[in-house]
C-alpha cells in the first residue's frame, strides 16, 4: 500500500442537536488524520417549532486508500439537545428519552450508492442544569471499494425520531416525535474529497535453472528363478434376483417446510390533546392616547391537538390596569381592563402559532385632575378582534413572545362623557405584545 501523504477531510451527520463526531475508517496499520467541521441543520420539531442545529464532527480517515481495499466506519456521537427542546420535556413530564436517528450521505465519482449511518439511545436523562449531552456510538456500514479515482461524499438529511418519557418510562402527551432536518442553504454539503489509489501491479520474478547432476549408473547381473504354474479355481456366479412388490414404488420424502410467520404489531394510539399553562404578562400600546398600558400578570390555559396543531384556549386577565396619562396639561387617569368573550382559538404550522381571540376592553373610574367624570364602567360596543402570531423561537410548550395589531370600535354606557371617551379611545394601529412563560 502506497503512502502519498494525502489528507482527507470528512464530514458527517448527527441528530437532535450540536454533536462531536469521531469516525474511523481503517485498513491495518495506515496512519490517520483527523479533522473538524461544522455544518447547521434545520429540523421542524412538532411543539418545539423550527430549530437550527449546528452539528460539529471530529473525524478520522485513513491517509492511504487502495482500490479493492474495505473502508469500515467507526463513530462515537455526543449530541448536545437544543435549549427549547430540553426546557420542553418537564413541562410534558418527561424524565427521559430515546432517540433514534439515521444520517444520509451520498458518495460520488469513484464510489457510488448512499452512506447511511443510525444512532440510537435508550433512556437517555436531562441533567439538573446546564447543557444536557447525549453520547451514542454510531453504526456505520463497510464501504466496498473496487476502482481507483477521485471521491466525494455529500450530506443529505437526517431522519430523527424523539420519545420522550415519564419517570416510569410510559409515553407522554407528546408521544413520539419525528422530524427530517435539511441542510441551511449556503453550505458547502461536500463531507469527504479524497483519492483512492490504484491497486499495485505484482511483479513475477525470473525463473530459477539448476543445473542437472549426472550419477553413473551401476550394472547388476539379473538371477533367473523358474515359475510355478498354479491352475486357476473358477466359482460359479450366484445371482440373486431383485425382489419387486407390484403397485408399490419408493416414496419421495419432501421437507417440510412452515409457513412464515407474521408478526402482528398494534400502531401506537395517536396522542391525545395536550394542556399546558402559561404566565402572561405584556404591553398595549393605544396609538391615538400615545400612551403603553401594561397587561397582566394573568394565565392562558391552552389545549394542543398534537395530531392537527389546532390550538383551543382560555385567557384570565385582570379585572383593570391603571392608566395614567396628560390631556391639555391635566393628569387623567383611569382604569383600562381587557375581557376575553369566548375562546382563544388558533393553530400551529410550520413553527408558526397563530391565535384568535375576541375581548371587550373597557375603561372605568376616569378621573380629570380630581374631577371624577366616571365612577362606573364603559365598554366598547362590538368585542374587539385579536389576532396574534408568534415572534421567532417560540413553542406553543416552552412559551415566547406573541404580538399583533388590533382596532377598538366605540365605547358604549359611558354616560355623558362617552363623546370625550371615543374621541380619544377608538381607532386602529394599536399593538398588543404578550409573553408567555410556563407556569411551574
């Protein structure tokens, strides 16, 4: 085998996470050089949403490759879970995982086919704090080669299935999770260019001449014995002749052989909704006032229909929230509240939350300087229409931050200043930003 002192650059593929690759691929005793890369990875988690995943590799090739030589993998993987994910499970009451994940490579030129690679963990369990690695050796098929010439091989995606578990190791209201990642666009996806040499031509040696020895030879006079004539004794043959039974023949022994077997295996139910509770708290901000009130603390009590993303809601707030501002140089103040009328309804695709809900807001104990000019309460005349729509990284289970604009119609009963109150309420372009935290 040939030593050229090439180097080889491999990459490969992890799943779920930021992982440490080290792959060897060896034929006896060559030396090794050992490279790392990374690469990102966008993955669509059902819950948890679109998460980029960078994924670095440490891995070993041979420095010399020969055609008809076979190229057998090994991996070690240390799979770090992304930050939403892990802060997702206690929430679902998951004390552990399983993963499962099968890494796709594509070879070209001197090689051809696929590289698929799978990794699988058992029982894997979050650490109290800080960044939860999971290790796992990765089995990597034998590569057979045959001619010589350039090669490549290219990242393709990564089938990855996630399970959490409860601390008696049932399912939870997750279920299992399975995602495909892609690769970010923009990057170079090669994960090994390198040369496999020609096989060497044996070279058969001349033959060896040795030269032929003569030994004279010795004469030895022949002695003459007469022979004895012994006459032959003939025994007559005895033929015995073969036995048949009529009608019967030998009969022809088949193996038998079993019907396979098919082994049943029941679907797994498909999970069922899943509840979760969130702490709200946020800002409106009431564009003709020009002024931004706060809102909350209160809760939002969601369903998740895990099968269609279709979301199902009930939204607590704050029966008021102060308000305070200046008109023609006079403190005002007053009492704003936000009541929901129905439920919030909503749906979760492609990462994306979107959510409807209906409210009357309405405002009481309105107060010009000391003058009160409302002691009761004045509600808008229509429920106003909230549509709101989740900022990057959100997770309808780890929580985010949900904004929209909205417009509030006129306000009703609110005596003889209700002239005052809609010259300065109502109106579009208003903004309502909440942030939503698990509630422990």
């Amino acid at each position: 085998m040939t030593n050229r002192g090439k180097r080889r650059t491999v990459a490969a593929i992890a799943a779920l996470g930021m992982a440490t690759t080290t792959l060897a691929v060896g034929m006896g005793s060559s030396q090794a050089a050992t490279v790392s890369r990374t690469l990102n990875y966008s993955c669509n988690l059902p819950v948890v949403g679109v998460t980029t995943i960078p994924i670095k590799v440490n891995i070993t090739f041979p420095d010399s490759i020969v055609a008809g030589d076979t190229l057998q993998g090994q991996a070690t993987t240390d799979i770090t879970v992304p930050a939403n994910v892990q802060a997702a499970l206690p929430i679902i009451g998951a004390t552990q995982a399983d993963l499962q994940a099968t890494l796709h490579g594509t070879w070209g030129g001197a090689l051809s086919g696929t590289l698929d690679s799978s990794v699988s963990v058992t029982g894997a369990k979050p650490p109290a704090s800080g960044a939860w690695t999971i290790s796992a050796p990765a089995s990597v098929p034998p590569v057979a080669t045959t001619g010589a010439g350039a090669v490549t091989l290219t990242a393709g995606t990564v089938d990855t299935t996630l399970t959490p578990r409860n601390a008696s190791g049932g399912l939870t209201g997750l279920g299992v999770v399975q995602s495909t990642c892609t690769l970010v666009a923009g990057q170079d996806a090669t994960l090994a260019s390198f040369t496999i040499d020609p096989k060497p031509v044996p070279t058969t040696p001349p033959p060896t001449t040795t030269p032929a020895t003569t030994t004279p030879a010795t004469t030895t006079p022949a002695t003459t014995t007469p022979a004895t004539t012994t006459p032959a004794t003939t025994s007559p043959a005895t033929t015995s002749p073969a036995t048949t039974t009529p009608g019967s023949s030998a009969p022809s022994t088949s193996p038998t052989t079993a019907p396979p077997t098919t082994e049943e295996t029941t679907p797994a139910p498909p999970p069922g909704p899943l509840t979760v509770t969130f702490d709200l708290n946020g800002t409106t901000k009431l564009r003709k006032l020009g002024v931004e009130a706060p809102i909350g603390p209160g809760t939002l009590t969601a369903q998740l229909d895990l099968a269609t993303g279709a979301i199902d809601g009930d939204l607590q707030l704050p029966p008021a929230t102060p308000l305070k501002l200046k008109v023609l140089g006079l403190p005002l103040s007053a009492n704003f509240g936000i009541e929901q009328v129905g439920k919030v309804t909503g749906s979760f695709v492609d990462g994306v939350v979107r959510t409807s809900a209906k409210a009357n807001l309405n405002v009481s104990q309105l107060k010009l300087g000391r003058l009160t000019l409302l002691r009761g309460t004045c509600t808008t005349v229509k429920p106003v229409s909230l549509d709101l729509a989740s900022e990057p990284d959100f997770s309808p289970i780890a929580g985010g931050t949900v904004s929209g604009t909205y417009t509030i119609p006129k306000f009703g009963g609110c005596g003889f200043i209700g002239m005052f109150v809609n010259l300065l309420v109502p109106g579009s372009g208003n903004t309502l930003s909440l942030t939503l935290t698990p509630k422990a």
